[in-house]
C-alpha cells in the first residue's frame, strides 16, 4: 500500500492523498475458462482485500478501506503487474463485496511478459497475492481511546479509515502488506478434467530426450498445482535443444554462484535461494541481514527489532525516567541487551534504513541513509521500521517537557472549548427566561429561550520548524533529538501565554463601570477590606432581569507584586495590625474562601494593560468564565512530526505546531480592581 506520510493527527481536507494502493491477502484461482469463452484464456479468482487494517510505511497507524464507500466503475477494470500500468495481465469480469471482503474474478487477456509471469509462476505453485488501486476522496483518523466500525468488524484506534475511494485496478504483487497471511493457487483443469502443462515451458534443466508421460498422473493435494498456459502467452517457437543445454548450463552456473557465496556458512538461506531462484545479488542482501548483530531472545514475542524497541533505546539513553509505565517490560529488557552502551543517532538511522532494504554498512552515504529510512526509496510493503513515527514519539516526551516547563496559570482561569474546525464559533447565555416555570394541571412545560448575549471564539494555527543539520548527525549527538523537540515544546508554552494574556489584559471595555465589574480608589488595595468590596461587587452582578447571577467567586488572581499578600489572605488564619490600632481585628474572614493564582504576565510592561497592582476576583471557570480558550480537536497539547529536510537542508527537520484561540467571554464572571486612586 502506497501513501504519502501521515502526520500524528489526521490530515486536513486540503491534503489528503489522492491515491491508495492497498496490499492484502489473495487467493487466486487460474483455471480454464467457462462456456462461451475462448479457451486460451485463464480465468483467475481473487481475494483483493480482506477488510482489514494494513501497516503502511509513512503512516504511523494502520489504514483500513471501508468498502461501503467504495466505488466501483465498471465490473471490467484492468489487471496488472505491481501497479504497472506497462505490464499488463488482464480483466477483471466480476467485482464483489462479499462479507466485508473485496472478491475478483476475470480472465489473463494481455500478451505481455507480466501475464507470461503470472500464469508460468502460478504453473511452479507460486503463491500470488492482490493489491488494489483507489483514489482517494476522504478518510478519518480514529484516536487511541475510540473504536470503529468498518467492514462489519469493530477495530480500536489509532487507525486511519478511508471513507471514500473509486477503484481504479487491481494488481498481482509477490508480497502483500500482510506478511503474516497466505495465498493458494489452485491448478486449472483441461476440457477432459485432467492437469495439464505446455511442455514448451517445462525447465530447460529436464533432460531434452525425456519423453513425456502418457497417461495424465492425479495431483497429489500437496504437490504444486499446475496451469495451463494459453496458446497466445506460449513461445511462438519451442526452444531448440541448443537453447535448453544453454539454460541448463546458465542455471548449473547460478546454483555454483550462490553455492560459493554461502560457503557452506548459510545452509538454510543456500537451500531457500536454489529452490526460489534467486539471484546473486539478492542472496548477498540476505545474509548481509543475517548478519546484523541481534539480542538473543528475552521472550517469544518481544525478540525482534520494532517501533517500540528503538524508541526505548532512545529514551533510556536520554535518561527519561519511569520509562515502565510506558512500555513492556520484555521491550525495555530487549532494548537494554542489544543497545548496551546507549543508542547513538546515527544507529538509529542505520536501524530504520537497514530495516527498509539499505545495503549499506556504514553511515558513509548519510543522504543513502536518511532517504532508506524515512522509506522513500522502498516499497510500502517492505518498511518495517517507522523512523518518522519513532523520532515523533521520542520528541514528543521532550516537547510535552518543555510546553509544561513554562507558567499554565491560564490554565486556571479560563474555560476550554473543543472545535472541530477554524471556522467562528457562537455560543449563548442562557439568561432570563432560564429559571423553571409552574407547571399547570395538563402538565405542559414551558419553552425557555436563548437570551442575546452571545459569545465568540475561533482557533488558529501557530507553529515553527527547526532542524537537527548533518553536523548532529555526523557527531552522532542522539541529544539532538531531546534539545530540538523541548525547544519546540517550550516555544508553544510561550506563544499560548503571549496570546492569552495579550487578550486577557486588553481589557478596558470589559472590566468597565458600565458592566458594574471594576472598582477603582484607594480602598481597592489588596486587603482584608478590599477584598470584601471586591467580593460585594461580584456577588451584586445581575442578569438581564435584574436578579442576580448566582454564582460564587472562587479565585484572587495577581500579579507578582501581590503574591505574598493574596497567599496570606488565602491561608492565614488572622491578620495582625502593627500600628496603634488596637480594635483591628484579627481573625481573617477570607480564610480558604479565594485560591490565590500568580501570573507574572499581569505585571509585565510588554503587555498592554499591565499593572503591578492591579488584582481580579474571578468565578471558577466552568461556572461562568471570563475568558476562554477553543483547541482544535481537544488538543491542547502542541504536536510535533519528524521528516527528512528538504533538498537545500542536510539533517532532519522536525516541525511543532498548535491549533487555539482565545476570546474574553462573560464580564459578570470576575470583578477588576485597579489597587490605587
């Protein structure tokens, strides 16, 4: 399956793919045609896609098809070799979902070397498997914490759904996306019910005077079945006896070859290679992968290199502590063993790059390597390795660091709204006709409405990109990876505080004397006096029928200046006078009634409205909060994604960004005091 890179979220609607080509499981059936169909042509039945989730290099989640939105054009769409639209195979005649499964039938019609492939290679037993082309025209990504229902089965998230495509062809590929699956191919029958083979296409090894048998011998069930191959897909002329000793000798000569690679070291690789015909090119690749250093086994499931191994060697050597609630234990006893002196960057792109097919020893060709690894030199069904998912996750425990690393006192004061888009959203204050009615005998209710006061909000997109050069690389700095992200993280803790409290201070038409919610004069300080005022004025707010608003103050917010003052007047139990004032009392009658929040942005000359006496008594957010911030998707964490830097950059680029807005909200749900005259 082929996609372009999946970012941690779900992408917008302006990019999604265009198109899709999904590897599943098939079974493919070559047989002879049916009635009223010319003989020579095989017909084929596959399974194209089963339904389910496949693991697709670029996208961090698996991708399911839901085949209730896909469209089929035509029962007659192409067939071809691994998406080639020059190595034709055939037609299809039938397209069906049958079960929740995607189900093909049609006949090898091309004359082209792909059929001549296809049909020969289902002849030897070869198990061939589907692949399907779509366009896309939109998909979902389900979070972790939801389920799906797709193809009549439910599935957990994270996955990303496709929820439109139009087919476009289906495809023989030798490998699915599901390594773990199986494809059988059944042999087709002659007009007389009987096996049968072109004997143009026996091997050349077979001795050239060997007669052929003459009756027609049953197939064993596990003997590899045989097809026969149409007339138009058979050699114009049979090889001479010259041509077959050639071959013969060609192959004698390839067995030698691959025989004096293994040295005797490889048995098994040697074996599997004679019997598939492989190269010597490709037995090299495989014992090169053979010998990559590996951890012995810890336990059956968690003895092989994956995702999660990697990024736990990258955490342990960055010293992340409590890294057990996060992973298996089996994953963190693996990655200790096999990366015992700490994992280094480079290691970790060699890993990723090894994994989707680099034959490449060392980090010599740094480009080689940074293009094997992000997978765009490998076909999709090949990666194994997730190096953007994994760099992702690791960055993304350092930017959570640094977002945290800087003042969330706006986390305390304000309310939180999920959108689902950039668009401005409205809501209302249920005010005035909102308390309930007597109801009469008959028992109808009355109908409450929505009062005029309304308020807005809307989010926006802040981000920045940052990069880890070849210089980082090169000296092997796996700190690059924890430095660039709590950059990226701490940069997003700044600007959500710049925009709040840019809005929050800016406040002069809100905290107003017309709206009854600011008190200024000498007796506004903050004390036991002042903030009785303040406490009076907030509890006399009213609606729009002049009764009042119900609602309790809950929160002194002030700037640093005020800080010892709001906590004693929080905490302490009585307030002493120094002076000669005998009668002050000295019981503290706010004791535990206000929490005291502490913002240094309030006092901060770089904002406009600030003031270092200047103190607000606030309502708790969720009652009726005075300003608010919307998060797009309830995200109110920044997210951070990894890719190779473009061509004009050598390292890896990791971008953050973090979709919000910030509006002020209801002026009855805190009263201001300027502190002074």
């Amino acid at each position: 399956m082929k996609l372009p890179p999946s970012p941690v979220r779900a992408p917008r609607e302006a990019s999604l793919p265009t198109t899709l080509s999904l590897a599943a499981t098939a079974t493919i059936d070559i047989e002879a045609s049916g009635e009223g169909t010319p003989a020579t042509l095989p017909r084929f039945r596959m399974l194209a896609y089963t339904g389910g989730p496949m693991r697709v290099a670029g996208w961090r989640y698996p991708v399911i098809m839901d085949l209730a939105g896909l469209a089929i054009p035509s029962q007659a769409r192409p067939i071809r070799f691994s998406h080639d639209p020059t190595a034709g195979v055939g037609h299809t005649d039938a397209i069906r979902i049958e079960a929740g499964q995607l189900v093909a039938t049609g006949f090898v019609s091309r004359d082209t070397p792909a059929a001549r492939e296809v049909v020969v290679s289902s002849k030897n037993g070869f198990p061939w498997q589907a692949s399907i082309g779509a366009a896309v025209e939109e998909f979902e990504f389900v979070k972790e914490s939801k389920t799906v229902r797709v193809n009549g089965r439910q599935y957990p998230g994270p996955v990303n759904v496709v929820r439109k495509a139009t087919l476009g062809e289906i495809s023989f590929v030798d490998l699915g996306a599901d390594g773990a699956t199986s494809a059988s191919v059944a042999a087709g029958a002659n007009t007389q019910g009987e096996p049968t083979v072109d004997e143009s296409l026996v091997s050349a090894s077979e001795d050239q005077n060997t007669s052929p048998a003459t009756p027609a011998e049953p197939v064993a069930a596990a003997t590899p079945p045989v097809v026969t191959p149409p007339a138009s897909l058979a050699p114009a002329n049979p090889p001479s006896v010259d041509e077959l000793r050639a071959q013969a000798a060609a192959e004698t000569e390839r067995i030698a070859a691959l025989r004096r690679r293994c040295a005797g070291q490889y048995p098994q690789l040697e074996a599997q290679a004679i019997l598939e015909g492989w190269t010597e090119q490709r037995l090299a690749l495989a014992i090169i992968r053979e010998d990559r250093p590996t951890a012995p086994a810890i336990h059956a499931a968690t003895n092989t290199l994956s995702d999660n191994v990697l990024e736990a060697a990258c955490l342990m050597t960055a010293g992340l502590p409590d890294l057990d609630k996060t992973y298996e234990e089996q994953t963190l006893e693996f990655a200790q063993k096999r990366y015992r002196g700490g994992i280094g960057l480079q290691e970790l792109l060699l890993e990723a790059a090894w994994a989707n097919g680099y034959t490449g020893r060392n980090f010599r060709d740094s480009r080689a390597v940074l293009r094997y690894a992000f997978g765009r030199t490998v076909e999709a069904s090949f990666s194994t390795i997730d190096i953007g998912g994994i760099l992702s996750n690791v960055a993304n425990k350092f930017l959570l660091d640094g977002f945290f690393s800087v003042e969330r006192t706006w986390r305390n004061i304000c309310a939180v709204r999920n959108v689902s888009d950039f668009k401005t959203v409205t809501s209302y204050r249920l005010v005035g006709k909102d308390q309930y009615e007597l109801v009469q005998p008959g028992g109808e209710l009355k109908h409450g409405t929505l009062g005029n006061e309304q308020y807005s909000n809307k989010a926006d997109t802040y981000g920045l990109v940052l990069s880890i050069d070849r210089r980082d690389i090169i000296n092997d700095d796996l700190g690059a990876i924890t430095t660039v992200p709590r950059k990226l993280g701490r940069g997003s803790g700044l600007k959500i505080n710049d925009v709040f409290w840019t809005t929050f201070l800016n406040n002069a038409a809100f905290f107003a004397v017309g709206n009854n919610n600011y008190l200024a004069g000498a007796d506004t300080v903050l004390s036991i006096d002042g903030l009785t005022k303040s406490e009076v004025a907030f509890m006399d707010q009213v609606d729009g029928d002049g009764k009042p608003i119900g609602v309790m103050p809950a929160v002194v917010l002030v700037p640093t200046a005020l800080s010892v003052i709001g906590t004693q007047l929080f905490k302490s139990v009585e307030m002493r006078d120094t002076t000669a004032n005998t009668k002050f009392p000295v019981a503290n009658p706010h004791q535990g009634k206000f929490r005291t929040e502490v913002s240094r942005y309030l006092g901060n000359s770089k904002y406009t409205g600030f003031s270092a006496k200047a103190w607000y008594l606030l309502s708790e957010p969720n009652d009726l909060p005075v300003i608010e911030v919307a998060f797009l998707n309830g995200q109110e964490a920044p997210t951070i994604e990894t890719a190779e830097a473009d061509f004009n950059v050598l390292g890896v680029q990791m971008r953050g960004y973090h979709d919000f807005g910030v509006a002020l909200q209801d002026p009855r749900g805190g009263v201001k005091s300027k502190g002074e005259a």
